[in-house]
C-alpha cells in the first residue's frame, strides 16, 4: 500500500520538488518565446513545470509551503496554459485562491500561449464575475495579450470594460499597447475611424503621451484634444506642446502661452522649453532671455533646466537661480541638484549650500524631482 502511494504522479511530483533546491541552476541565458525573453530553463525549472503538470494542486501547496522558491513565471505558464484549455473556470479560481507570489505573472504568460484560445469564454466569465484586485489584473493580461495578437478585434473588447474610476487603468494601458506594440501608430487613423465615443479619447490620449511623429502634423492633434473630458486635457495638451516642439519649437511656445487655463499654460510651455533646451539649448536661451521677468519666463526657464540638468547640470543650477517665483525656484534647482549629485556629489552640497536656501526648501531640493 505504501509503495503503491510512494509511486503515485503526485507523490514522485512533491518528493522531486523537495529536492528542487539541488539541482544546477541555468545558464543565466534568455531567448525569445511568444513575445516574451525568457530564460532558459534550468533543471529545477523543469522539475517545477513536470510537477505542475502532473499535479497542480499539490505544486500550488508546495509552493505555498516553500514560499523561498521563487515562481519562474514560464515554468508555470505551460501547465497553466493547458489547464486553462481543460477548464478555465476552475484554473483561474486556483489562481485566485493560490495565494503563490508570482502566479498573476505566470498567467499572463499562460494567456499569451495555450490559454490565449479561451480568450472569448475568459471575457465572459470575467464580466460576471464581482470586480477585484484579481479579475482587472486576469483581464488585464488578457487585453494586453488580444491587442499584441488581434489589434483589429482589440477595439472591441477594449469597449467592454466599464468605463469607471477603477477600471479606467486597464482601458488606458489597453490603448497604450494598441498603439506601441508592432502595428505602433501607422494603423492610427483606422482605429480612430473604427473607434466607439467611449474609445476615441482613450486613443487620443495614448497617442499623445508616446508618439513623436504627432508633431508634425501638431495643429491637427490640437483640435483632437477638445474631444477629451476637461479633467484630461491638460496632460495631453503638455505632451503634444512636448512632440510639437521637437519639430517647431516657436510654434510650440506660442500655443502654449495661448493656453486659456493657467495650469495647462505653465504645463505646456514647460513641456515646449524642455524639448526645446535639449535639442537647441542656445536658441531656446536667447528666447527666454528675450522674455520680459515674471511668471512666463520663470516656467520656460525651469522647462531649460529640466531639459539639461543631465547634461549640463551647471548651466542648469546657474539658470535655476534667476528664477523669480518661489515654486518654479525650487522646482528647478530640484532638478539641476539631481544633475549635479550624479556627477559630484560634493560640487552639489557646496552649491546648495551657498544657494542659502531656507531649510524646508533645500530639503525639497535634495529630494528626487518628480517624474
């Protein structure tokens, strides 16, 4: 009776798990599989595949049991794929209920290979399903897996996600991976011509935060941005003054100071001079130089400072200290301190020293600049 036991899939499975820890590691190489860079698959990976295989919920317990054994996420998604072919619904409640780190990514793995056919059976199940934390990331995963290997039915499923707060992330990511993935943005216009009222601003916003080439053809992107609610407008009226200016930087400015809301205004020509600085530092200099003092000025001269604190975190800092406003002062030696730290440490402290700042702000100052 032992030995029957002793032999059983799921005994040889956890008894070769147990054992997982001596195996040799890989080569540490990687290679293309799916649209992901995979590693190659070491011994102990292979064991963790064969045992998933064999017997899921007790490679589940293991795991959880085991929880130093980290998940490689391709070693999993292969049995999770052809779980998912066999039944889908209880294999995504194993997931939910795993309480493995690491199993989400495997999943999104899984849907990418042999769990990708149960796409449309997935949707549906994950629409009755109540919202969580685990049903927006499975559907996530989905949408990005459907927008990499079908963009022309993406659109679609896209559509069928509520339109709430708490589901906006997996429209706007959805959109974004529509547009930057192989097809990028020379299938632009078909999906915007193709697109539901819901779906045209998503697209237009996605467009807006990533791609270059808008600006060239900037006034017409200009007019797209009415179609965006007003709560979304200004970060993409300061992306398209940030791609506009890389092809016409005067054009650029010029629209945005003719922005009617202040915050969009200060955005946009922030956005316009930093493109503009890291491209023409000179050009951009003499324009803002030509600027008579206050706030206008003092926001294109921080937009210079952002643009070369990096390269030319001196002239940065130097550039940050004629700014008039307190915030934009601030703001800007922000981010032409970050510059300097990088390159001399102690060149940054004895500048910020002698900046005799007030003490909350030379705190801010040494604080990383926001993204």
């Amino acid at each position: 009776m032992d030995r029957a036991k002793s032999s059983s899939p799921a005994a040889s499975s956890g008894a070769a798990l147990d054992h997982i820890e001596i195996v040799p590691p890989s080569s540490g190489e990687h290679f293309p599989q799916n649209g992901y860079w995979v590693s190659e698959s070491d011994v102990g990976s292979q064991v963790l595949s064969e045992a998933a295989s064999r017997d899921w919920d007790g490679t589940l317990r293991w795991l959880r049991e085991h929880p130093e054994n980290a998940v490689n996420f391709h070693s999993l998604g292969g049995a999770l794929g052809k779980r998912l072919t066999a039944d889908f619904t209880a294999t995504l409640r194993s997931v939910a209920n795993s309480d493995v780190p690491g199993l989400n990514d495997a999943l999104r793995y899984a849907l990418s290979i042999d769990g990708y056919e149960q796409r449309d059976r997935i949707s549906f199940w994950l629409d009755q399903q109540p919202a969580s934390d685990f049903t927006r990331s499975v559907r996530g995963s989905l949408l990005e897996a459907i927008t990499d290997k079908a963009p022309d039915t993406a659109l679609d499923y896209l559509d069928r996600v509520p339109d709430l707060p708490e589901d906006r992330k997996l429209i706007e990511d959805g959109s974004r991976n529509l547009l930057n993935g192989r097809n990028a943005m020379n299938r632009f216009e078909d999906f915007l011509a193709n697109a539901s009222p819901k779906m045209r601003p998503y697209l237009i916003e996605a467009a807006l935060s990533g791609y270059e080439g808008i600006g060239a053809d900037a006034p017409r992107w200009a007019d797209r941005i009415a179609e965006l609610p007003a709560d979304r407008q200004g970060k993409a009226i300061a992306g398209l003054a940030r791609t506009w200016a890389g092809a016409d930087p005067q054009a650029a400015i010029q629209w945005a100071l003719a922005q009617p809301d202040p915050a969009n205004r200060d955005a946009a020509l922030n956005a316009s001079a930093k493109t503009w600085a890291a491209g023409d530092l000179r050009e951009a200099a003499a324009w803002i130089n030509a600027q008579p003092v206050g706030i206008n000025r003092d926001v294109a001269t921080r937009g210079l400072v952002a643009g070369i604190a990096h390269s030319q975190p001196e002239s940065a800092w130097t550039w940050a200290l004629s700014i008039q406003t307190p915030a934009q002062k601030v703001g800007a030696l922000q981010s032409a301190y970050a510059g300097l730290r990088n390159k001399d440490f102690g060149m940054a402290e004895q500048l910020l020293q002698s900046a005799h700042l007030p003490p909350a702000d030379a705190k801010t100052v040494r604080q990383p600049p926001p993204r």
